[in-house]
C-alpha cells in the first residue's frame, strides 16, 4: 500500500509520451473527435509561483480546449486545503510541489501522481549583499516559512553542505504560505537570509540583493511541481487524465518554442510587468526544470 501513490498512474503518461517520439505514428490519440462534447474539470493550484507557467499557457493559449477538456482553475493557498478538495472530488487534478503534498498523501489523502512537469531546484539563497557566501551566514538569521516546511529543510540542506551548524545561525520561521512573507522580513531587516525562486531572485537583485547560493548546486534528486488526480477520476475518467497529461506535456513544448507566449501567460497571472523578472522565470520554469517527459522520478520521491 505505501507504493500505490507512486505505481497506480504511471500507464497515463507512458501513453502520452508514445506520440511525441519520432519514429511513431503522427497521429494523437488524445485529441477529441470533432463532434465530441468537451470534458469540464476543476484544476486546483495551492500557490501561485513561476511553476503555473505552463498551466497560465495552456489555459490562455487553448491548449486544453485543443484536447476536449473546459477547465476552470481554482487557487487555493497551501496543499492542505487543495489536498481535501481533490479528495472530496470538488476538483478533479491538482498541480503543487510534490515535497507539499506527499505528507497527505501517504496518510491516506485520495490523490495521486499523474505525471510531473518540473524537476529540480530553482531556489536560491537571496540576502544583503554584505553575505556572499553560504560561510557569510553564520551568525545570521535565515526566513523560513514554517518549522520543518520545505524551506526550512532546504535551509539545512544548505547549512550541512558547508559544515555549519544550526547553532551558528537562528532560523526564524515568518508565517504565511509564500516566499513573500520572508522577502518581506528581510526587507525590514528582521532576518539577513531567505530561501526564494523566480520571480523573486530577480526582483530581489533590483532592490539591491545577492544570490548567496543557488541550491541547484546541492546535486539533490528534486521534483519540483507534480499533476495529481483522484482515484475517482483515473477510474471513472480516464480520458480526461489522459488528455490532462497529454495538454500539459503538448504545454511543454508549446512553451519552449513560444516563450513570448508564455511570459505573457505568467505576466498576466502573477501581474508581472518587469522583463527581468520574467525572462528570469522563463528561463528557470520552462527552460531549465521542464521535464519535457512528463515522468515521474519514483528515486527523487
């Protein structure tokens, strides 16, 4: 039972994956036939971060309608929250970092991994720009969200790698379900470090900033952003989960080769209007952590 999250689901993305190697047929079996009704699902999000890039482009750019699916997106803050309405089927998918949803999951929480479009670790350390270096931290405060959260094991991640101790430095968790509330510390100076991705390092370079570490460089197996579903709707809609995957993976693409596109779709839905800030995501979301196959890597789980 502890490895049905991970084993029950792999069929879907292998089966969207077959129409986008050469040497096969052209033909997509996922796209709908021309008279078929489109399929409506509910798609939750639990934050809104560079991650939604690929869910903004599909949905501005008629990527799921092109696969017969009428999607309406819900944003919801924290997989908590998300999690108990994929389980109580008031949304049918969920995208949101795997590292979030697995504490659910593994307690029983009906939802399960379709497929994940971005791995790897986009953070970086961001702090004044008297910190250069992880050694510069010691004696420092570093923001993290909540005790024990993401940020806060990412933050010893990078403590252990260059030998400092948690007595060296004070972790201070701010609250909230974003990067922004330990920006915000920083700002007034009530912490010296925190842990942010794209938009922020660049935002955070233009009020005067430093990347202090990019934590791509610690080498750990990560799965950044995963597609989940209920049981309820791999076995009583298994064609929208296909085609669910297969409009995420076609999104992939879609992005790489249409960047303006796709800054234009995160623009609108974060509310950027700073180049920096969005070719920074861009280059980090749909370029540098898109897994283009869609698998899902059972060994960074």
């Amino acid at each position: 039972m502890k490895h049905q999250p991970f084993t029950v689901f792999v069929l879907s993305f292998l089966l969207v994956l077959s129409w986008f190697f050469p040497g096969r047929s052209n033909a997509n079996a996922y796209l709908p036939k021309p008279d078929e009704a489109p399929i409506k699902v509910r798609l939750g999000t639990c934050s809104l971060t560079g991650a939604f890039i690929h869910l903004g482009t599909a949905i501005d750019n008629g990527i799921f309608d092109k696969y017969g699916l009428r999607v309406e997106h819900i944003a919801f803050r924290g997989s908590g929250v998300s999690l108990a309405a994929l389980n109580a089927d008031e949304i049918q998918f969920l995208s949101c970092a795997a590292s979030a949803t697995l504490p659910g999951i593994v307690t029983g929480i009906d939802a399960k991994f379709i497929g994940s479009q971005l791995v790897g670790l986009p953070w970086v350390v961001l702090g004044p720009s008297d910190i250069r270096s992880p050694a510069d931290l010691k004696g420092k405060t570093i923001a993290v969200s909540r005790a024990g959260d993401l940020s806060h094991r990412l933050a010893m991640e990078v403590l252990k790698k260059f030998k400092i101790t948690p007595r060296e430095v004070t972790i201070q968790p701010v609250g909230g379900t974003g990067q922004m509330e330990g920006y915000r510390a920083m700002i007034s100076d009530q912490v010296q470090a925190v842990l942010v991705s794209p938009p922020l390092d660049a935002i955070g370079k233009r009020d005067g900033f430093n990347i202090v570490y990019r934590l791509k460089d610690l080498g750990i197996p990560f799965v950044y952003s995963s597609l989940h579903a209920n049981m309820k709707s791999i076995v009583t809609r298994p064609v929208a989960v296909q085609r669910f995957v297969a409009a995420i993976a076609d999104t992939l693409y879609f992005a790489d080769r249409n960047p303006g596109k796709a800054k234009a779709a995160l623009a609108k839905a974060m509310k950027l209007t700073d180049s920096e800030s969005l070719q920074t995501t861009y280059e980090a979301f749909a370029k540098t952590i898109a897994n283009r196959r869609m698998t899902i890597p059972i060994g960074a789980i």
